[in-house]
C-alpha cells in the first residue's frame, strides 16, 4: 500500500510491483541530498523498517521535486503527500502561534532554544496544527539565522538600510526584517541563487549548513553570525495519512521520529561546523558582531504583541 501520491509520485511508481503487505510513506522536501534533514529522513526509514519488522519504509524526493514548502502542506492537508518537512515560518500561515519562532532574539541561547521546544508548550505547538489537517510529528534542529550579504558586511542594524533582504514567506519573518532596518523580500528557495546573483536582492538570511550547501557563499561573501532567530524545521504528516494508519503503525512512526530527531541534532552541530570552516576556506568574511543594539533595535516590535496570545507566548518563553 503506497500512502500519498502526487501526479509526479503516481508516475514514478506505476512500473512498481508494490507489496499489498507493506505501507509506504512518500516524504518530499526542499532541502539538499547532504543536508542533515535528509539524512535524518533516511534514517527514519531505516528506524521505521526495524521497528515494523519491513512492513513499512519510505520514500524521499528531496530537492523541491513536488513543489515548494507551501504546496507540499497542502498536498498532505488533502492527502495527496504523507510527510513533508517545513520550516515553522511559513506555517504560520495555517497556525498562526507558530509566528512566535520568526520573533528576533526571543531564545537566549540554543539551551533555552530546545527547553522550550520539549516543554509542555513546544508539545502544544505541534497539536495545534493538527486543526489545519496537519499532524506534527517532532522538530528538525535548523540552528540561528543570519545575514548574508553580497556587497557589505552587517554590522549593526543600520548596515541593513536600504538592503533587500530575502526572507521566508512570514508576516512576523518579514516584520523582523523591517525591525533590523532591511527590506524584507519573500522569495522562494528554490529561487534565491538566481535571485541574489541577478541582484533582485541584496542578501539573505539563513543558517550556516544551509548558506554553504546551497552554494550562496559564491555571490554573497559576507556572513554576519547575528544570530537573530531560532526558526526549527517541523516534520508533519498529513492528518488524513495519519488517520488511516492504525495504533501500531502510529507508535511505530512515533518511536521512528525520535530516533531521527536525537540523529539530526547530532548531524546538524557537525554539519554546522564544518560549513563554517568551508566556507571561510572559500575567502568568505564571517562576522561576529556585537548583539547589543540588535536586541535594541526589536524591542518595540517585542512590545508589539503585549496584550495578545503571541505576547503572553513571548512572556512564557522568556520565563523558562
């Protein structure tokens, strides 16, 4: 039984001879065969093989072959797709909490990060999609985000008047933006190299595996560690999918999951690392800039949200 078909998927699979007796889950995502996230999908098959004895496995199509982040969550709210990968920025589009992890500076460091994201909190995050035909299954470590630039570096807030900043397709992503001085621009991932190279913008904003594989060093050669978010990648399924599977299956996705969590996190601080030092070998400027005015200039837009649900999410993180 193979759960989730595309047009595209459909295709790639009608010379299969597909066991009856074996469930296959198709995943697609954005993101770079090397990048950790797909390794760690590949491990999620191996795990959900051991653990259903072969009665179940997956079947990854990385590189943005089904469309883009957007159009994957609504393959799988119709369930057409059985898993995907999405950063939390855009879903804040369907779960509009999920905007909380697009505001500048609220994490102090990557240990307050992942408390809040295994709290009781983080945990209701991830049911509260599930009112979108969206099932989350676990968090993706995405590391902090930082500028790029192609022709300055960033310094303090005031390097980024006037620049056209790439950002991801958020409301809150864009307002951060704009609270740093850019201009922020959404622009696909898919289409940022061509994007930054053709000057429609004038830099960008990502983590360090993801600037390095994506090969964005080669036009933008100054990396400012800011630091500004801390913008997980979310594993989701589709509900409709995860509703035709039965309890079994289900703990044994979920146990699969874990496994493929625990695995990524300790991929993603290597990875990190050794895109650091690849792309400084390549003659990129890696700046560390001081904070301070930075955690200055979004405190309006922190103050922004006093009296909504977001601000009494801000107040509840700041407080672990």
């Amino acid at each position: 039984m193979v759960i989730g078909f595309t047009v595209a998927t459909l295709m790639s699979c009608s010379s299969e001879e597909v066991d009856p007796d074996i469930t296959v889950l198709r995943i697609g995502h954005s993101l770079d065969t090397q990048h950790s996230v797909h390794k760690a999908m590949e491990y999620l098959g191996e795990r959900l093989a051991y653990y259903s004895n072969g009665t179940m496995n997956v079947v990854i199509y990385p590189n943005s072959q089904l469309g883009t982040e957007r159009e994957m969550i609504e393959l799988l709210q119709i369930g057409s797709l059985a898993m995907t990968k999405v950063s939390a920025s855009p879903l804040e589009g369907f779960a509009p909490e999920m905007k909380i992890f697009s505001i500048p500076y609220l994490f102090r460091d990557s240990e307050h990060f992942w408390r809040v994201l295994n709290s009781d909190l983080g945990s209701a995050l991830l049911t509260g999609i599930e009112d979108y035909r969206l099932k989350g299954l676990g968090y993706y470590d995405a590391g902090s985000r930082s500028f790029y630039t192609n022709d300055k570096p960033i310094r303090q807030p005031s390097d980024l008047s006037g620049l056209k900043i790439r950002v991801l397709n958020s409301p809150t992503a864009v307002a951060s933006v704009r609270a740093l001085g850019g201009a922020a621009t959404p622009v696909s991932w898919g289409e940022l190299y061509t994007a930054l190279q053709q000057g429609v913008v004038d830099g960008a904003e990502n983590n360090p595996p993801s600037y390095y594989l994506s090969r964005h060093y080669e036009i933008s050669r100054y990396y400012s560690l800011d630091e500004h978010t801390s913008v997980p990648d979310v594993m989701l399924a589709s509900l409709p999918v995860w509703n035709r599977l039965t309890d079994t299956q289900k703990e044994w996705l979920t146990k699969a999951m874990a496994d493929s969590v625990q695995y990524q996190r300790q991929l993603w601080k290597t990875s990190t690392i050794e895109s650091l030092a690849k792309v400084k070998a390549e003659g990129v400027s890696v700046i560390y800039p001081d904070k301070a005015p930075f955690l200055e200039a979004v405190k309006p837009l922190h103050e922004s949200f006093n009296g909504t649900p977001i601000g009494g999410l801000i107040q509840d993180i700041k407080g672990m």
